[in-house]
C-alpha cells in the first residue's frame, strides 16, 4: 500500500453518469483526493493507463459487460496494490460475500452521503475495511449462522448423498447395512443440522453447502 503518496489517486467505475459525476465532484473536491478517471465500465477503465497510477477504486457491481465483481477479481490479479472499494445497490449476502472474497478492502450502499463515501475513501487507504452499518450486520449474522451450524457426521453425510440419488429409505438402510428406523433416526438428525424440513430443501441446502455434488441428483 502506498501510504508515502500525500495524494491518492482515486478512479471510479459507475455506468450511471449522473452518479459518477457527482462521485468525481465531490470527491476531487477533497485537498487529499485526487479523481484521475472515471468510466462506465470495467474494460474502459482497464483499457486506459489509469491503472498504473491509480490508489484506490470505487467500483459498482451491476455494470455493463464485466460487473464489478469480475473487476475486482481482475485487479487484484494484475494490479494487486489498488485498493477497491464497492459501492452499491445490491445488499444481498451472495454479492456482498462474492466481492469481499475476490478482494475488496469495503463495501458500501449506493445511498451512502458524500461524506461517508469520503470517509470510507480515508479510512481504505489507512488500511480499513469500510462497511456501511446496514451490510456490517449482514456480514456478521451470517458469520454467526456459519459458527452454529453443526456438522454433518460421515454416517449422515453418506445418508444425505443418498437421498439427492432419490432412492428410498429402504434401498438406503440395505445399501448401508441400517434399518429403515436407523435411516429415520439419521435423517430427522441432517433435517435438524441443515435447518430443513423435506427431502427437497435437505438437498438444496446441501448443494449450497456444497456436500453434494449436484452431478449426482436424480431426474
């Protein structure tokens, strides 16, 4: 991180002009921020010679062609010392957790005030990690759900594979050398670990958690 640099070189990547000029207005209006480029894509900003001297990104997400998660994953790879900073109106635990995972130092809403946006700027380039309130507490729910949630035990991680595979209980219970009761008993278990209720959401569940190769469902 260039911390010796007086004056950080901001660029901005926002397809929706009105936005990014006010971004560039108030933000170039700051004695320590300095606005070098703003564009409306991803490939734009890349294409031009910004990035060996940019500091700092403000990058949305939904944007036209690559979106800025992309963007973010490709400027850590070829510009690994840019800091970025998303700003955007997507609040959902997928996209908040796809872009911090491929790199971003903060992630704010697009409603954020100029001086939180400024601050945030600030508190990056200091070696922060800026996160509006309303996404903080996203972050740490989940983080809290992902800590009590149980594991799976190899015994129902077997059974669970099984269920995906639609055979039944029966078939499960001779495969496995269980009675059917057995089964029951394993399967209220993985319903109660995965928070689920059915066969259906014990299978969603476990593809989303990623114990299930989705190569194996039935059809």
């Amino acid at each position: 991180m260039k911390k010796h640099t007086a004056v950080i070189n901001i660029g901005i990547i926002e397809d929706n002009r009105y936005m990014r000029d006010g971004w560039k207005a108030f933000i170039g209006s700051e004695p320590d921020l300095n606005v070098i480029g703003s564009f409306g894509s991803c490939e734009e900003a890349f294409a031009s010679d910004i990035m060996n001297r940019v500091n700092l990104l403000v990058m949305d997400i939904g944007l036209p062609g690559m979106s800025g998660i992309e963007g973010v994953r490709y400027v850590k790879k070829h510009h690994p010392d840019v800091i970025m900073i998303m700003a955007t109106i997507f609040d959902d635990d997928q996209h908040i957790f796809d872009a911090l995972k491929a790199g971003a130092m903060g992630y704010l809403e697009k409603k954020v005030s100029p001086e939180g946006l400024i601050a945030a700027i600030r508190d990056a380039w200091e070696g922060g990690s800026p996160i509006t309130p309303n996404i903080a507490s996203k972050v740490i729910r989940s983080f809290h759900q992902g800590v009590n949630e149980e594991q799976l035990t190899e015994r129902e991680h077997q059974i669970l594979e099984k269920l995906a595979t639609g055979v039944s209980y029966h078939a499960i219970g001779k495969e496995i050398y269980l009675s059917v009761d057995g089964v029951r008993y394993h399967i209220r278990n993985i319903y109660r670990k995965l928070q689920v209720n059915s066969r259906s959401e014990a299978i969603a569940k476990g593809i989303s958690r990623k114990l299930i190769n989705p190569g194996m469902l039935f059809y």
